[in-house]
C-alpha cells in the first residue's frame, strides 16, 4: 500500500514516554478530522480512545476515511503498519533538557544499592582527577575543531556534574541534590542579567559592559572585601595570572606596579598579566604554541625513523636535520 491509497489526514501520533498523556498541539487538527482516533496498548491508559484493530483492519479502514493513531512507540505493529503506508507521524516536541532527567536517574541508579560498585564508593575527593581530566579533554576537543568528540567530552563532564551533585545528595550532614545546584545555577543566571530578566540594565550596552556588570553584581551578591577574592588559586599558573591581572586591571590597577624582579615567576606572571590586559588570552596561546611544538616533535621523530635513525640518540644535528620548521643543513 501507498501513501496514495490512504485517505487524507492519516496520521500517528507519537507520545512522549517522558512527558506522558500529552498531546501535541500539531496533532489537534489531525485528531479533530479524524473519522476513527485509535490507541496502541501502550497508549491506551495514556489517551481516551478506542484500542487499535490488527493491521490488516487498521489499512483498510485507512483507505477509506482518516485515522489517527495514538501510539507511544513505532515499533507497534499497527502504527508502524500505518506509518509505512504514508501516514505521517505527530511527535511530541519535549522541552530542551528532557533527557537530563533520564540522566540524573541513570546516575541516581549506579550509586543505589544493586548498582556499580566502583561508582558507590567514590567521594568529592576520589572524582577530582576525573573532573580535571576530563575538562582538559573537553579543551582538546575544542582546540582540535572534532565536533564528535565536543558531544562526547561534554556528555563526560556532564557525568561529573550530575555524579558529584548525587554524591552530595547523601551527605548525612549537608545534603543537597542535583536539583538545587540546577536552582542555585538558575537564580545566579537570572540575577546577573537583569538586562534580560528584569526588563533592562542601563549599563548593560554590549558584551564587554556586560562582563563588567556580571562582576560588579558578583561583588555586591558575594560581599567580598577584595577584588581579587573568588579567584581559584588553584588554576594553572598563567590562567591564574592572567585572571589576577584582569580583576585588578577593572579596579583601574596600575601596571607599574606588577610583580618586579628578575626571576622566571615574576617574568611570565608580567607577561601574561600583560596579554590579559591586552585583550588576548595567555593560557590559550601558550597552549597553542605547546600543541604545535609537539607535533613537531613527532614529526621530527617520523622523519628520522623513515632516515632509518632512532630519535632516542640522533643528538641536537639529527634533530636540526628531521626538524620540520628548520630548512635541513647544507651537506
């Protein structure tokens, strides 16, 4: 059977197995012209209509006047019957962020008992290298451009939000769950801009007064004393110099009076301080020249391996030979 053999306004109707009883608005004009509305067993409890015929009965009634039906899966016989006659299907459009609930219950599973051990004996302290680990996986993926790799390294720094809001859900003395750090998240994220939220900001003009008034809010929410209070000490040195830099650079900071000296400290935390306070990002660049000097490096190691030497001993002239950067020497 066709789709040229069905009557008009054929249709199925799929559910949502997340949100239920819930039509589609889509589907309202489908339903309304309908002759016949129809429920799968798996949707009958879900939606006031007739249980659905075998197949067979389901096309011929189709041939001759719209039916619809109300199905929460394809793989049902009739509705996948119907469908690959040319019925067309009626989704139900779930909200952005419906599948993060299958996800807190995911993690909510393996931490239960029955579920993983490995993951039911791990603490804030025991994730932490994950975390970094997997945050400077997610940096690789942005670097390189992979587009694969982005949706996996954030679904695996995801997996470290949602593991350690369930290990903070059991926390005899202070507990709180995933859903307040979502509340926490949502109530910072509102009070920040009020030139979105709160019907406007006069001193909100564009991206860079934004990022002023974002930390002058974050000041006065916090309360802190300092402007340098809030930095995480505990970042890489460069970033760590850089975000120094550009806090105090907002407080109208002079530049004479960075770190001095002469040591190797206070010469790179000058420099990146300096880059920050230029408008470029220090951590980045430094990260940019140290990817490509390490393929380099493999590259150098290639090519002396094709020459038929070992990289481990070919000594500095080897390395200037096989260097890919560096014209090779003259014989």
């Amino acid at each position: 059977m066709t789709s040229s053999s069905l009557a008009a306004g054929c249709a199925v109707v799929l559910l949502s197995p997340r949100l239920g009883a819930v039509l589609p608005a889509a589907a309202l004009p489908a339903l309304r012209a309908a002759s016949a509305v129809y429920a799968t067993p798996g949707a009958a409890e879900e939606a006031a209509a007739e249980p659905v015929p075998d197949a067979a009965e389901l096309l011929r009634r189709a041939e001759e006047e719209p039916v619809v039906v109300i199905t929460t899966a394809l793989t049902d016989p009739a509705a996948a019957a119907l469908h690959e006659a040319g019925a067309r299907i009626i989704g139900t459009p779930e909200p952005a962020g419906a599948a993060l609930v299958e996800a807190t219950a995911v993690m909510d599973k393996l931490r239960s008992p029955g579920g993983c051990p490995w993951d039911a004996k791990q603490t804030h302290d025991s994730l932490r290298q994950y975390l970094v680990e997997e945050t400077y996986e997610l940096l690789e993926a942005i670097e390189d451009g992979d587009r694969q790799a982005l949706r996996e390294e954030l679904g695996d720094v995801l997996l470290q939000v949602l593991f350690h809001a369930r290990v903070a859900a059991e926390d005899p003395a202070d507990p709180f769950s995933v859903d307040e750090v979502a509340a926490d998240l949502v109530a910072k994220l509102t009070g920040r801009h009020p030139h979105v939220f709160a019907g406007g900001d006069p001193a909100v003009r564009d991206a860079e007064t934004q990022e002023v008034r974002w930390e002058e809010l974050k000041q006065a929410e916090k309360r802190r004393e300092s402007t340098v209070d809030g930095v995480a000490l505990g970042q890489p040195a460069v970033a760590l110099a850089a975000k120094l830099a550009q806090r105090t650079g907002r407080a109208g900071f002079p530049a004479d009076l960075l770190p001095d000296g002469d040591g190797t400290g206070a010469t790179l935390f000058v420099v990146a301080a300096l880059a920050k306070l230029a408008g470029e990002d220090p951590e980045n660049e430094l990260r940019v020249v140290a990817r490509r000097y390490a393929e380099d490096v493999r590259a150098a190691e290639r090519s002396a391996r094709s020459a038929g030497l070992d990289p481990a001993t070919m000594g500095p002239t080897g390395w200037r030979t096989h260097w890919p950067t560096t014209p090779t020497p003259a014989a």
